[in-house]
C-alpha cells in the first residue's frame, strides 16, 4: 500500500490530485493512503488511520475530515458520501 505519509518526499501541502469514492468496510484497505477524507452526508466515520490505530469521528455535512486513512470501517460508519483525497 502506498503511504505518502512514509515518504515526505511527497508534498502535503498542495492539492489532492485525485478524489475516489469509498466503499466502507471492515476488511478492505483503500488503494493507497488518503491524506484526508470528505464527507457529504454528516455522521460518525470509524477509520484506520495511517498510524493504524482505529479512530471514531462526528462529523458534519460537506465536511473535510485532514487525517491520514487507510480504511474506512463499515461497522460505526453512519455518514455517507465519503470519498478519499489522494495525492499519489
């Protein structure tokens, strides 16, 4: 899995150069590391973060969560509409 916070080579400090769609789930990684997180429909989002400690929010509508995630987890995850900003 790519981790763009292993390399500091890769700059965090400009655009995200791609937004994907994410499908929750308890057993599947994203492709790579997202620097953050946006969610359309607010709730709770359950995530692995890049530490791979396991991370419980609140979040609101159209709300951009700047953590590094590696899984979004099916099981606590109330919002919808998530997508993952990725810069690899």
């Amino acid at each position: 899995m790519i981790d763009p916070f292993n390399n500091r080579a890769t700059s965090l400090s400009g655009p995200a150069r791609d937004i994907l769609p994410v499908t929750p789930s308890d057993t599947t990684d994203l492709s790579a590391v997202a620097v953050a997180l946006y969610v359309e429909t607010g709730g709770t989002v359950s995530f692995v973060a890049a530490s791979g400690d396991t991370r419980t929010v609140t979040v609101g509508d159209f709300y951009i969560l700047p953590v590094g995630a590696r899984r979004v987890l099916a099981t606590g995850t109330t919002a919808s509409g998530i997508h993952a900003l990725m810069v690899n």
